[in-house]
C-alpha cells in the first residue's frame, strides 16, 4: 500500500486513515513524497559506499560500541541454515559521541552529509507517527515525545548496511535460503528502509499464517509466517521493488504492543540476487525509529502492564536467540544428513542479539 504525504497538513486525516490499513492489514508501507530528495538519498548511499571502501585499519578507529549502539561492524552473520554471510554495519545516533564518527581527513564531510539525511528521515518519521498516534487514540505528539532525539536515552539509529559481492552457489543457487541476512526482527517502533537504485532486496514476511504454515511467536504472542526451508510460502514471491523515491516503511513490535496488537509486525531479510541475476554488493540503510530507553510502552486494553523499551528490547533479543538457537541446530542436522553441509556452523550469542535488531 502507498501511503503520499503530500499536502500533508490539509491531507491529514485521509493520511490517518490510508496508514491505519496499512498497519492493520499489512505492517508495512510505501511512502512518496516525503520531501526527502533523491539526490539527498543518492548522496547517503555514496557516502555510505565510500565508508564501507575505506580500508578495515581506518574503519576499525570507529568500533561498534554496543552500549551506545554506534560504531561500525565487521561480522559473519548467519543464517537459518547455517550458511556464513559477510557483512558490515556503521550505526549512528543523534548523540554527539567523540571518536565515533568518521574524522574528515578519512572521509571529508562525512558527519555533516549523515546528520542532515538523519533529520531528515526524523521529519517524515515524525510525520507518519503523529498520523499513526492520532489513529490510536493517542494524543498527536506522543509518538514524538516517546522518540525524543533531544535526550541522552534516545536509541533512533541510522544503519548503514554493506553485504559485499559473491559468487558462492550456496548463496544464489542452492534454494534453501536466498538471503544475506538471516531472518530479522523488528523491535523498532518504525523502520524507514532506502535501497539504491536498481536493487530489489528487501524482503517482507507476511505476518499472518496459512493453513498448515510452521510458525514462531514473537514477542506479543503473535505469529509470524516462517521462512525455514520448506516452507510453501518462504518469503521469496513476497519481496518489493519499490519505486525510485519511494521508502519502504516496516511496523515493528513496540509499535504493535502500543496497538494491542491491531498492527501488524512483520519480519524482514535482505536478498541476495538469484542465480539468473546480476551478483554483485549490496546496500542497504536503514532508519530505526525506536523508543526512548526509559518510555513506558503500554497498550489501552492487551497489554495494560507497563514495561520500558529497553525492557522490551532485552526480552525480545533473548526470546529470537533460543528460537535461533532451536532452527539452526534444526536446519543444520536436516543438511548434514543430506551431505549437503560438511561444516559445523557456530554463532556467537553477542553477535547475533545486535544483528537480529533493525
């Protein structure tokens, strides 16, 4: 569903309504014109690609810091089969931390160009939150004072993602699982996702379950469409390819305990090209809203108990780890006996509870 922001003052309440079904019905949006301009998102992925270019021993001055979720990353991600993907990250917060962005004599520019695209990304986020407050009962700016980028708990992050090229057949051709990504949560409260031209990457699960579907609760009890091997319906027929200057907007669990489960959170991964398709990197950036670290998340009838954001973060990191946990051993001795995987894969449980997050 399309969501247009434009005349956005005097379209507010037909705004409300068109976003309500979307939340409702799919948990996931597209949105046109939002006023960020293309050569603006152009301009982020060509900053962002001159980072990721940057040799690992200037990269490795701007470690991830996980407490103050900023930094950059270099991983093995895995996926629900047990295949290793290679990737890097570089979070970033409205928070002015020293040493964590990239000084101007390694890429000139850098912090100035992000920080603007960030604002940017806050003004439509904030927009679509104040429709979305109003559609919940809640008055206009609640969303806006529970993703308050002013203060010192605020967790908005800016992800730049980086999946570099390869040519493995156990990635575009083996058909267990085409992704570069293991199956990702969404414990934000909103997600805008920006992908470069010319790539369709995003993938979207759908939240609701077929007949006969094999499942796993997320954190409100909800069930989400499960994307193991086998699966009739794996997520490949649902991904996207939104327009140039479209964002692609996901609900996430915060979002949906506050609506007592009316929206729908979905998961998400991002694809890697089939074998009939140009293999090659990919980029991906991401802007997390999420709440305040001490905002009370509490539903109006559903889920009446209040509990913190970064209560509710820590409860869902821990619950997508044992569930991991359970598939890969799963999916791995499902492949071993087929001779298919020769290896045993690992995971390392820090790694993996900051990488399942959006």
């Amino acid at each position: 569903m399309t969501i247009d922001l434009s005349d956005f003052n005097n379209r507010r309440h037909e705004i409300v309504q068109h976003l309500m079904k979307a939340c409702t019905d799919h948990g996931f949006f597209y949105v046109i014109n939002h006023g960020i301009k293309t050569e603006d998102i152009n301009s982020m992925f060509s900053t962002s690609e001159t980072f990721f270019g940057l040799p690992d021993n200037i990269k490795e001055k701007y470690p991830l810091d996980t407490y103050q979720n900023t930094g950059w990353e270099k991983l093995t991600e895995m996926d629900s089969c047990g295949t290793e993907i290679p990737k890097e990250s570089m979070q970033l917060t409205f928070h002015d931390i020293p040493d964590h962005w990239p000084a101007n004599e390694d890429i000139p520019g850098f912090q100035n160009a992000t920080n603007d695209f960030m604002h940017q990304c806050n003004t439509v986020s904030y927009q679509l939150l104040s429709c979305l407050a109003t559609g919940l009962g809640f008055p206009e700016d609640f969303f806006a004072r529970c993703h308050d980028i002013t203060q010192p708990d605020n967790l908005n992050t800016l992800k730049c993602l980086y999946y570099p090229s390869s040519t493995s057949p156990s990635y575009s051709q083996s058909g267990h699982n085409n992704s570069w990504s293991g199956k990702n949560i969404d414990i934000n409260t909103l997600t805008l996702f920006f992908q470069p031209p010319g790539q369709n990457q995003f993938e979207v699960t759908a939240p609701g379950l077929a007949p006969g579907s094999t499942s796993t609760p997320n954190l409100t009890g909800r069930t989400r469409l499960s994307t193991e091997p086998g699966n009739p319906r794996a997520p490949r027929n649902n991904n996207h390819r939104p327009q140039q200057d479209q964002i692609v907007c996901s609900i996430g669990d915060m979002i949906a305990r506050w609506s007592d489960d009316r929206f729908k959170s979905s998961l998400y991964r991002i694809s890697v090209p089939r074998s009939d398709e140009l293999l090659g990197s990919r980029q991906c950036i991401q802007y997390c809203n999420k709440a305040n670290k001490s905002t009370i998340i509490q539903g109006q009838s559903k889920y009446k108990e209040p509990i913190t954001a970064g209560e509710l973060i820590m409860m869902a990191m821990e619950r997508e780890y044992k569930a991991a946990m359970q598939s890969i051993k799963a999916n791995r001795a499902a492949i071993e006996s087929s001779g298919m995987l020769k290896r045993s894969p690992s995971c390392d449980k820090g790694s993996f509870l900051m990488n399942i997050m959006a």
